[in-house]
C-alpha cells in the first residue's frame, strides 16, 4: 500500500514538474540538426548556397527504452524552421561554411494550458571545413572541419509576459563549440558510400532566467548513395545521436535529461539544370532511449533547395570563348 502511495506522489510530483518547466529534450534550444548539410570540402572558387524548410512533430514520452503512458495530461512539439547554408572554396584544401538557421515557430503544447510559441533567429554558425585528403580518380575524400556556434537569436523570450521555458527558445543561449569528419567513398559509377562523426560541447547558459549547461553531444552517421537514373539519386542513412546528461546550479545532474537515439533517414534529391539541386528527407527514430522520463524525439520532414557555381569553370569558358 505504501509503495503505491509513494508511487502515485511520485508520478504527481513529476507531472507538476513537466507542466511548470515543460522541458522537452527533442526540442533543446538552438539550431535543429539537419543531416543534408553534411557534404565533402569544396574544391577551390566553389561556391554552394542552399534554403532548408523543416517541420518537426513529437508527442510521446519515454522512459529508458519504453513509452511511458501514465502522465494524465498530452503534450505535443512542434515547430516550422529554415536553415540559409553558404559555403566557398577559398582554397583546393579550405572551405569556408556559414548556417543561419530561424524559427517560424516552435511551440509546446500542454493540455489544459495555453501553449508556449516561440519565434525568431537561432544560432549562426561558422565553420572552417579541411580537404584533408581527396582523390577523384578512386572518388575517396577526408574532409574534417572545426565550427562555432554563436547564439545571436533573442534567449529570455517572454511572450505576452511569460517566460517561455528552455526547450522552446529558439536561440541556443550560448557558444557551442563543434569538431567533425566526412569520409566519401564511391564505388563504380552510381554507387557512394560515406561516414560523418561530430562532437559538440556547450557552453553553461547563465543568463537572466536559466542557468543551465548541456551535456556534450556526438553524432554518428552513415550514408548510402545510389544514382537511380540521370539526375535523381537515392540516399539512406542510419545516424545515432547521443546526448551526456546535462546539469544546472551547484553542478547538480538533470536526472531527467540525455539520450541515446538512431535515426532512420531516407532521402531523394534531383540535379537540375545549371546546378540546381533539390532534395527531400525525413528523420525517423527507430531506436530510442531516454534517462528518466523525457518527450522523445517525433518525425521530422525536410526539403532543400541548392545552388552551385563554379567560378573557376566559368572563367575557363569565357577565356576559351576569347580564343
């Protein structure tokens, strides 16, 4: 008897905690990854600028590996983001990416309670990406790069004089400092296979509202391209993100945060003419596992639409055209 009242306090206590905090670890604040960005280094006076549109949707809970079902109330996350990438060849061994991401909206959703929405610029980021090795005739890359994330977008947000809670900030609140690897290697003429490694470590937030750091993150992806005809091509890729738990004042652990999750994401691009590019994915969790009880991460769907320019290329022609 005493163990199911103790259960029941417990299960109570933690709903008041969610609906008060309505903290959710599949929205963190800051820029959502978006794995069609992960690309090769470009080769030299190369320039690449690509528009990201992406929905994301989540409204079930977890404990460890399992759905956890007994919260009396539903939440639901949602938000529409865009994501502006430019990336230049300065050299054949150096380029050079920014990624501007901004929230149309990114709201949570409480049954019985008004929803939280919150809206503007999330992070810039910038990032120095190295042609470590590259050989065209075997079509095998190495491309590490190194990159920061400033948190430029507004952090606190109020809406209407509410304090809007962590998990729907659209900024990240602070620097997050990231170093990563792409291995691309083709095998005959319509077959690619590559690998993605990312590492990311947040700074603590310590504003006006939060004081609150992240654990560190790493990715793992791995990509299967084929050429199913003239200009369209198929890519399927297995990623894993792993989150460390995070922790807030007094160095105390969050219980109730980090995670382990592996993704599903299948992806259709079609090459254009005068190297247009467009792109369709969507993030699928087939695996997941959450410390404590968490809202885990839902489905999401992406488009991107690419251009590439080849100053290079163009100059050489116009030479030719002069002879």
């Amino acid at each position: 008897m005493w163990k199911v009242t103790n259960y029941c306090i417990g299960v109570f206590l933690l709903c008041l905690m969610l609906r008060n905090e309505s903290f959710a670890q599949c929205c963190s604040s800051g820029n959502p990854f978006i794995s069609d960005a992960e690309q090769p280094a470009l080769q030299s006076r190369v320039l690449t600028s690509s528009l990201a549109y992406r929905y994301s949707h989540s409204s079930k809970f977890y404990s460890d590996d399992s759905r956890f079902n007994d919260l009396p109330f539903e939440q639901i996350s949602t938000s529409n983001y865009i994501d502006l990438q430019v990336g230049y060849g300065i050299t054949n061994w150096l380029t050079v990416l920014v990624d501007l991401g901004y929230f149309f909206n990114k709201t949570l959703t409480t049954s019985g309670q008004d929803p939280y929405r919150g809206h503007g610029l999330g992070d810039l980021e910038l990032y120095v990406k190295f042609n470590a090795y590259n050989n065209p005739e075997s079509r095998f890359s190495v491309s590490p790069s190194i990159g920061v994330k400033f948190p430029i977008g507004i952090f606190d947000q109020e809406v209407d004089y509410v304090q809007l809670p962590i998990s729907v900030q659209p900024s990240s609140g602070s620097f997050k400092y990231t170093g990563n690897v792409f291995i691309s290697k083709g095998i005959g003429k319509k077959i690619a296979l590559a690998a993605f490694l990312s590492y990311e470590y947040s700074q603590l937030i310590n504003s006006e509202n939060f004081y609150y750091k992240y654990g560190d993150q790493w990715i793992g992806a791995l990509y299967f391209n084929y050429q199913i005809w003239k200009g369209l091509s198929m890519d399927i890729q297995f990623r894993n993100e792993y989150r460390a738990k995070s922790t807030r004042e007094n160095n105390e652990i969050v219980d109730a945060s980090g995670y382990d999750v592996l993704f599903f994401t299948p992806q259709l691009t079609y090459a254009f003419k005068h190297n247009w590019y467009l792109s369709a994915f969507s993030d699928i969790p087939v695996y997941k596992y959450y410390n404590g009880i968490q809202m885990s991460f839902g489905y999401a769907v992406s488009l991107r639409l690419t251009k590439k320019i080849d100053f290079f290329t163009i100059q050489a022609r116009k030479q030719a055209n002069k002879l």
